[in-house]
C-alpha cells in the first residue's frame, strides 16, 4: 500500500479531487480536500486507503477525512507569499505565480498550457516545499487566474472542528 499524500487523486461517490494536505492536529491525522456543499463524500478511497469523513466546512470549502498515521504522509504547510509558486495539476507539479496573498485567499496566475480539470479539485499551492493553499476555482480570461484558500486559514478552522468534535465526544461519554 502506498502513502497518501498532497497531490495524490482521491475519489467518492460521483466525485474525484485531490488530497490538498496530510494534517496531524490534536493528536489526530486527517487528509483535507476541497468539498462541493451538495456532494460531500462519506467515504473517500485513495492509495488504497479508504478514508471517513471527519467534518465538513462549507464556508472554507473543504472537507476533512480520518486517516490512519501509518497509511499517509504528513503535509509541510506554510503561509503563502507573492512570487513563484507551484500548483499540482494533472500528476505533476506546474510552475505558476502568486499574484495576491488575501487574509484569507490566494490569487495565483496558471500558465494556459496547465489547465486543471476535473479531478484537480483541491489542487495543493506550494511554496519553498510547503503547501500554502488549496485551489478551488479558476477563471480562462487572457490568463488563468486561480482562488486558493490559504492553507493556514484551514489548518485553523481544522483545528477549531476537530476541538468541538472531541468535546461532543467527552459530553456524550459523561451522559449517564
């Protein structure tokens, strides 16, 4: 069995996207991808690996899976920067540019000759060997200018989710 890690494809029930990340938080590993409100997977297979929805959040878009620590690689994460940056698309890592780093999003310019397409949902940004953001949509104009989420930001909202999660867990336990 292989490693699930960033970049790798993963698929559910009528969809397939890419692992953005590999995050341990808490105590606890999970693979975050983005996520469609109206197609959140309950289950999603990659590597090999099938992985359980921890959460979704619909406001960051994305969605986060439980994953055994000896089945996956944990992800680098980092806070993004303009300039140089690189974007996996297809199965390869693509050249491209931070053009804006937002408090919460990333504005990236994708070369024309890298299109992503389906299966790209939740393509990782990386900077300096980290991942700094997931890309979630893109526009075809004269360039192609992608939004990523800045992947600090989800690393929070991830934190903050699988907070609550453990405190439903204790309050539930305690219930006589």
């Amino acid at each position: 069995m292989r490693l699930l890690k960033a970049g790798d494809r993963i698929q559910g029930p009528g969809w397939e996207g890419k692992v953005t990340a590999v995050l341990d938080v808490d105590g606890c590993r999970v693979v975050i991808t983005s996520s469609n409100p109206e197609n959140v997977p309950k289950r999603v297979r990659g590597g090999g690996t099938v992985c359980e929805l921890a959460f979704h959040d619909p406001v960051g878009g994305f969605a986060a899976y439980w994953v055994e620590p000896d089945h996956s690689e944990a992800t680098d994460v980092g806070s993004p920067e303009e300039g140089t940056c690189a974007v996996h698309i297809g199965n390869r890592w693509i050249l491209a540019e931070v053009l804006e780093v937002g408090r919460r999003e990333l504005s990236i310019r994708i070369p024309n000759v890298a299109i992503p397409g389906p299966g790209d949902a939740g393509a990782p940004v990386a900077q300096n060997e980290r991942v700094v953001g997931m890309l979630y949509m893109y526009f075809l104009e004269d360039d192609c200018v992608g939004r990523a989420v800045r992947m600090d930001v989800i690393e929070e909202r991830t934190e903050r989710a699988l907070k609550r999660l453990r405190g439903r867990q204790r309050a539930r336990s305690i219930r006589p």
